[in-house]
C-alpha cells in the first residue's frame, strides 16, 4: 500500500445535516489531503455557487456550508462535481510568515519534558522545530488557532495527560505530528514548546486572524528579551509582521 | 445624552443576537446568533424591524432596564416570563406586559423582566435596533472571544446600550395572535457524517431511546443525558468541520448537540445532524427537557425546512393591530382595565 492509494481524489459526499455538505478526501493528516481540500475550496469560491454561504477547509475534508432555501443538496452536489477535475495534489504556494518565537523555559513550558520524552536535549528540539516551514493546514477549534503540519519525526508525542486550564495566546505547542499555535489563551492539553509575541487574533487589524489555511510558517528563535520587547511593541499595537512568498 | 436602555440590573445571562456572523468560520471564528431564530424575527416585527435585527437575548433571568430616551418601542417574544413596566409618577405605578405585543415606553419608565419558564430564550427588541457596531459582518455576541454585541460580553448593571431611534414612530401597537413554539414530539435528524463510526445498536438507541437536556448545557452545545451510544471505532477523528444542530458523540457515549456559539471543527464523530427546521425548536429547550430522535432523509428535510420559511414569512402578514388608543394613559387604565395588550395587574404602587 503506498500513500497514494488511500487518497481517493474522488471524495465522499457526508451530509452534515441539511444546510452543511462535507466533502471529504481521506481520514488522515497528509500534506496531499490538505492541498486537495484547498484546492476545492479555491475552486468553489471561485464558482460563486449561490446559496454556497461560506467553506471550511479542514485537514482531510472540506465543509460547504449553504442555504438549503437557495440549494438543495443534490444540486450543490451536482455544482462541485466538475470543480473535482484535476485538483491540485501539492500545496500551491501561500503566504510566507515568520514569526518570532521565545524558546525559553518560562514561556516554553513543556520544552524540558519534549526533550526527556523524545530523548533529545533541548536545543535539538528547538533545532528540529525552527527554521524550517511548516504548512497551515486548518484554523479552526478557535478564533486564529492554526494546525500545522510537517512536525519531524523525531519530535511526534501524543498529547499531555493532563490538559491545562489556562495556555496563554501566543503559545506553539506540538502533539502527534503537528504544531499549534494558541491564538487566544484557552484550555489546552498541547506540549507547549514557546511563544509568539505576534498577535495571531486582534479584532482591532482590518484582519482579525492573521493565518490562514494554506500559508506557510517559520519559526524564528528569539531570545527572552528580544521576545519581551516584541511583546511590548504588540501590546502597544507597534508590531507587524508581513508575509513574504512561500520559498520554493 | 443620547438615547440609551440602561441595564439597572443585568440578569443571567444577557446578549446582543442577530442572525449571525457568517464568512468567518474558516478562520475558526463560530456563527453565534439567536438560539431561537423564529422568535428573535417575531419580537423584531412586532418592534417595526427587519426579522434579523440585533436584540436582546435573555437567559433564566430577565434584567432591569430603564429607558434613558424620549420614548421607545419594544416587543418581547419567546419563553414566557413576567414582565413588567414600572412608570414613575406621584405614585410609581405598574403594568404588566403581554408576550407579542409592542408597546411604547416613556423616559425614565422601568422595563422590569422575571424569570423564564417554557423556554430557555426570550427576546427583546427595540424599534429602530440598538446602535452598536457590527464586528465581522454581525452584532452577535460571542462571549468566549469578546466579539460582537457590547465589548464583546454579557450586558452588566451600568451598561447602557444605545438605541438608534430617540424616541418611538408614532404607529398603532402591533400584536400576534399566538406563535407556535411547542418543541415537536420527535426531533427529526439526518443520519451523518460519522454514523459509520457506530454500530447498529447505537443508531436504534439514538433513533428509540429518550434523552434528557442537562444543565450542563450553554450557547455552545447541548449536552444530553441518556443511554450511551458505543462507538465501533474509537472516538477520536482526524477533526472535520461542524454542522449546526449536529450530535457530537465524546468518549463517554452521551451526545452533546452544538447550538450557536459551536467550535467550527472537532475532532469526535458526530452519529448524525438535527435538522435546520427543527434547530429552533431545539434551542428553546430547557434543562431537564425530554429529546427524541427520529431520522428523516434530506430531501424531507429540505422540504420542512421551506415550510417554515413560508411560516416565518407569514408572520408579517399575521401582525394584528392593537384595538384602541395606543398610548397608555393612565386615565383610560382607570375605566378599562385592559389598554394595548397591557393589563393593570397590580394597580396603584
């Protein structure tokens, strides 16, 4: 069996219910899942289907939301039909971000336990973690929370045992073959590795949530002071960071 | 000053609803609005609004307002409650104040709202809509990440929420008759998307056995207790995206229903999806409520779903003029004891 053969490019059609339709590829967390999934969602954005309210891509399906007043289901199915030819199978090149990450105990709180459990030392986790882009796979679960995958390997851990209560926003935290980034401080049971001083949702920006599925990201070690005059400069509404184009 | 409601005591729990916010959930941002789309549009008509406009949204405990304009129309409809105008005078006298009906208040009259009973909901709308600004396309309040409504929150005492007209239209009162809100007697659901991750017998219990509202249950998800549907292949999906209405079934077995301020994606199957026509009736439910289930196909669902759009759209053409004189005064109270659909309950304070 190779990777190949349990991502149909034909999707099953899953009602959600009679005003949500998901269009789903695959049940797994794949960098081919995921560019289908935003291929098709590109796809229909760009078909104005009426009726079709909004879509929501996830890691291995894509939700159509629409009004069942406008469109039946069988119609909408009979409209994404042909937008299923020839879908792209590798993520097409999105917004590039870096952003800034403290990598320090005080703020990376589960660095030490990632590092005893993976049976590397710290710095190798930061190491494997930065420097490299990771792909957005789906926002969701949150205002802003961005799922990322390409996580290493050697850095894959379910999640902890016991969730925390509290996990400020900003905070980058991996479980099982992904990254996270808290957007806004929320219950949580990821192994957090750092934080971002970048505001990932503020309602104050013309956009609000910064990421989107489908950009890239980079993670940029910085140190506890440079990260806390960051912090300052975000609080301050002084802080920007732009997108550039994806690397090849 | 311009014209405001000013919370004198907030209730439980008080929001600003609309329609809610749509084009948002793909960066992880909820719909939110009214649990009870049917009676937000019959308060907002009876007001003189457009049926989406923003009002209030009342849980368990009504508050106190006091009207800090000239005058203001308003209408109230949904769970049922007393509610009560308190106008001061040489004496402060009080009224009582029919569910669907509008009627007008006065500056420095006391909108006074009790405790719900029947229904989890009830709706306040003010003519004209209150002047707050939409935040992504909606007044909606969701709480959970302070966007929409008022700063984002709950009403408090203090507040003051502004509204958009200072003072009434000078109309007749409007009245509806009655407005159907009795829960159906089996919830109809589409099976899906995951009731593949099910066995036989957990979709004959979801669809024959009876379920009981929780009181663990909020704006986000109606948790439900009842027999525990067993699922055939573990409990954990890679996350999908989430349906309005849809049953999400977590390791323990008891389904929890997502209603308006539901998480965008989630990562249990969910055994199957109440249908749109049905999802009113569903967040009118309170605590302790009875649930039954019975599974429909889309195009039955659909064809429900029109007819109460058709129901809705006739709600307009159901409005009622309010027999006789329009504003209250006091002298009429004295030979009539029943003015404009308000009742001079409790007489002379």
């Amino acid at each position: 069996l190779t990777a190949a053969d349990h991502i149909p490019h034909r999707p099953r059609y899953l009602a959600a219910g009679d005003t949500a339709l998901v269009v789903e590829f695959g049940d797994a967390v794949d960098p081919e899942l995921s560019a289908l999934v935003l291929s098709l969602a590109r796809r229909i954005e760009q078909a104005a289907i009426v009726g079709v309210v909004e879509t929501v891509p996830t890691f291995r399906s894509l939700m159509v939301h629409y009004d069942p007043l406008q469109i039946a289901n069988a119609e909408l199915k009979r409209r994404i039909e042909p937008l299923l030819a020839n879908l792209e199978t590798s993520a097409s090149k999105g917004r590039h971000w870096r952003l800034p990450v403290c990598y320090d105990a005080s703020v990376g709180l589960d660095l030490a336990d990632v590092a005893q459990r993976t049976g590397l030392s710290v710095a190798q986790v930061v190491e494997r973690h930065s420097g490299t882009p990771f792909q957005v796979y789906m926002v969701g679960f949150l205002p802003g929370f961005a799922y990322l995958g390409g996580l290493p390997g050697e850095l894959e851990l379910p999640r902890r045992a016991n969730p925390r209560l509290k996990v400020e926003a900003g905070s980058i935290a991996i479980a099982m073959a992904m990254t996270v980034i808290y957007s806004i401080e929320s219950p949580g049971g990821w192994n957090i590795l750092g934080r971002t001083p970048v505001k990932l949702w503020d309602l104050n920006r013309p956009q609000a949530a910064l990421i989107g599925a489908g950009d890239q990201i980079t993670f940029v070690p910085v140190s506890l002071r440079e990260y806390e005059r960051l912090a300052l400069q975000a609080r301050a509404g002084e802080l920007s960071v732009t997108p550039g184009l994806a690397p090849a | 000053m311009s014209a405001a409601l000013r919370f004198l005591t907030p209730g439980l729990l008080t929001t600003l609803q609309d329609q809610g916010r749509f084009g948002y959930q793909h960066l992880g941002i909820p719909v939110s609005g009214a649990l009870d789309p049917v009676s937000l549009s019959a308060a907002n008509l009876l007001a003189g609004n457009a049926p989406a406009t923003a009002a209030l949204e009342i849980a368990y405990q009504g508050p106190t307002l006091a009207v800090e304009a000239d005058s203001v129309r308003i209408a109230c409809a949904g769970a049922s409650a007393a509610i009560e105008i308190l106008t001061a005078g040489e004496a402060v006298r009080t009224r009582r104040l029919a569910m669907l009906r509008s009627a007008r208040l006065e500056r420095g009259d006391v909108l006074r709202i009790g405790a719900l009973s029947g229904g989890s909901v009830l709706y306040v709308a003010a003519e004209g809509g209150f002047d707050v600004p939409p935040v992504l396309g909606s007044r909606s309040t969701f709480v959970r990440a302070g966007i929409g409504g008022v700063d984002g929150r709950a009403l408090k005492a203090g507040d003051r929420l502004p509204l958009c007209r200072s003072s009434a239209s000078e109309r007749g009162e409007l009245m509806l008759d009655e407005l159907e809100l009795a829960p159906p007697p089996r919830f109809r659901i589409i099976l899906g998307p995951q009731d593949d991750y099910f066995g036989a017998e957990a979709i004959a219990l979801l669809t024959q056995a009876s379920f009981r509202v929780t009181a663990a249950s909020d704006r986000m998800g109606m948790r439900l207790d009842g027999p525990r549907l067993k699922h055939s292949k573990g409990y954990n999906i890679v996350s999908d995206g989430i349906a309005p209405g849809t049953l999400q079934v977590p390791g323990n077995g008891l389904p929890i229903v997502l209603l308006a301020d539901r998480q965008t994606t989630g990562g249990y199957p969910k055994i199957a999806t109440v249908i749109s026509a049905d999802l009113p009736a569903l967040g009118r439910l309170t605590p302790g409520a009875e649930v039954r289930f019975s599974p429909i196909d889309i195009e039955a669902a659909e064809a429900l779903r029109r007819q109460l759009a058709a129901e809705m759209a006739a709600l307009a053409r159901r409005m009622l003029s309010v027999p006789g004189e329009v504003r209250i005064d006091p002298a009429a109270l004295e030979t009539s004891n029943l003015v404009s659909g308000m009742i001079d309950a409790l007489g002379e304070g």
